[in-house]
C-alpha cells in the first residue's frame, strides 16, 4: 500500500506540473510576436510599418485581463490602439472607450478655430458648416459649386458657412500661396475672399496652365491683385502681404484639421459631424444639415414635392 500511494502521488505531481506548465503564461516576446501579427492581419498593416507592443498593465475594469497598448507608426504619423489581453494569453480584445458626458461632436468643434474667418449666409447662426478647402483641388472646385450657390441658397439665412485652409502641398505646388494670398484678401474684406475662392474653384486651369512653377505662382498673385482693385481695397498693404507670403495661419489651420483627422480635402464639418467622402452630393449636405438645424431648435427650408425630406 505504501509503495502504491507513493506511485500515485508521484503521479500526481507530475500531472500537477504539467497543468502548471500548460498554464504558464506566455513570454513578454512571445506574446509581443502574437498581438504584433494579430494586428498586421486585421489592419493590413504594410510590411514597412512598425507595430509596436507596449507591456501589458492590469486592467480597471476587467478583471481576468491585462490592457495593452499596441502602436502604429509609419515614421511620419502614430497611432495608438488600446486592447484587452486575456490573463492566459490566448485572447484579445479591441476596446474603444466612449465618455458619454462628453459631446463628441463638441469636442471637435472646439477643436477647429473658426475666429476671424469670412463668413458666408446666417452670421453667428447655431448651425456651422466649416470645409476644410485646397483651392488647387479638383475636388474642391466641385463641393465649393454644390455649396456655392445651391446650398447657400437654401440654407443662408440659418447656416454659417466657414472655409479653412487645408492646401495638400505635396501634391498641389501652388496652393499654399493661393490660401495665403486668399487670406491677405481676407484681412481687408470677406467679400473679396469669397470673390477669390468663387473665381480659383470656376478657373484653376488659368492658374495650372501656366508654363513654369514660378508662373503659376505669379498668375495667383495677379489674381489677388485683381480682386483687391475690384474691391477697392489698400493695394500697397495688399502687396506688402503677398510679398511676405507669411504661412504661418495656414499652417496652424492645416494642425487643426490634422487634430480632427483631416488628411485629404475637401471634409465638411456640420456642427462638429464630419461629413467626409469628397465632393459630397448636395442631397448629402442637406442630411447633415436639416439634421443639425432639427437638433438646433431651427426649422430646416421647406422643399417642393420630390426633394429630399428632412430627417426625422
């Protein structure tokens, strides 16, 4: 009996052991190695861009897992993920945590600094419309024909309508100084700016037809001065501004659409609500709007019979 209850607690032991091993966590690396190609399947992650893994931390709100941090870096951008892995390392979870006492689209607003900027229809109206605009691009010319004047048509009278300056100078040479130039209009008249951006969105080939870099940039500035003399604005503090070609606002509004995710043009924000895709439609437009005047307490515009109803 004694040599019996010695074997089966031998035995016992060694199934002990083996549990504990099956049961042992995975290794830092190993579980790195795990997430990091978890994330690059469901992402599509390129070959050249690090996923980096930070070091598992024990969770608040779930007890049986650890929160991880898993970054995307490209080199020129970072983003961060937030996941949940279990304590046995055998599953992960993506977790987005929303604060329902925060507005998300309040939140964004605040993010964008529509002070100063001319406005076109309803002044200081609660429902805001604000594109983020190039005026090198093709895209633009065609949302700033939808909104201008179709829309404004419609909805002048209760929406503020807002550009800001997102010019893609990696592919488009000559917008920058034409959101510089537009803005030194700007400084002396609203009317004068949105002259300006009415003519660049209806004739960019007058400007992209021109032979040289140097001539495209000069055919801007010629158009800038033109409407500062149709406008009868101080020509010599006009010229003094196009000279300096001061970047500086342009690029401060280019971060605060980075801030709100904008990395391409045109994207329209209605009270904060991003309204992506391009060169949306105008019934899109409507959408987004007769829902924020609904929400605002303001009546959307009455429509004939066969337009697009209100949201409900």
């Amino acid at each position: 009996m004694t040599l019996i209850r010695y074997a089966l607690v031998l035995v016992l032991a060694i199934c002990l052991g083996c549990v504990a091993q099956s049961a042992a966590p995975t290794s830092g690396a190993d579980l790195n190695y795990k997430i990091e190609r978890q994330v690059r399947s469901y992402y599509k992650v390129p070959p050249e861009v690090k996923v980096l893994v930070g070091k598992p931390a024990p969770s608040a709100a779930f007890a049986n897992f650890d929160s991880v941090t898993v970054t995307i870096d490209n080199g020129d951008k970072k983003q961060d993920l937030a996941f949940l892995v279990s304590k046995d390392r055998s599953l992960l979870l993506r977790t987005v945590k929303f604060d329902l006492n925060k507005d998300p689209f309040v939140e964004t607003m605040n993010k964008i600094d529509i002070g100063g900027r001319p406005t076109r229809g309803a002044k200081g109206a609660k429902v805001v419309l604000v594109n983020f605009d190039d005026f090198e691009c093709p895209f633009c010319a065609r949302l700033h024909h939808t909104l201008f004047p179709e829309i404004l048509k419609e909805y002048g009278d209760r929406v503020t309508f807002i550009y800001k300056d997102y010019p893609l100078v990696e592919i488009h040479p000559w917008a920058m100084q034409a959101a510089v130039d537009a803005n030194c209009l700007a400084a002396q008249s609203a009317d004068a700016y949105w002259d300006f951006a009415d003519y660049i969105h209806s004739n960019q080939n007058e400007v992209s037809n021109g032979k040289t870099p140097g001539a495209r940039l000069e055919a801007v500035d010629k158009l800038t001065m033109q409407q500062g003399q149709k406008h009868n604005l101080d020509i010599a503090k006009l010229q003094t501004c196009v000279k300096a070609q001061d970047e500086s606002a342009v690029k401060t509004s280019m971060k605060q659409g980075e801030s709100v995710g904008v990395d391409a043009t045109p994207v329209v924000f209605v009270n904060g609500e991003e309204i992506n895709g391009g060169a949306v439609s105008a019934d899109v437009i409507r959408a987004a709007l007769d829902r924020a005047l609904k929400e605002a307490g303001v009546p959307a515009p009455e429509r004939s019979a066969g337009a697009t109803p209100a949201p409900r």
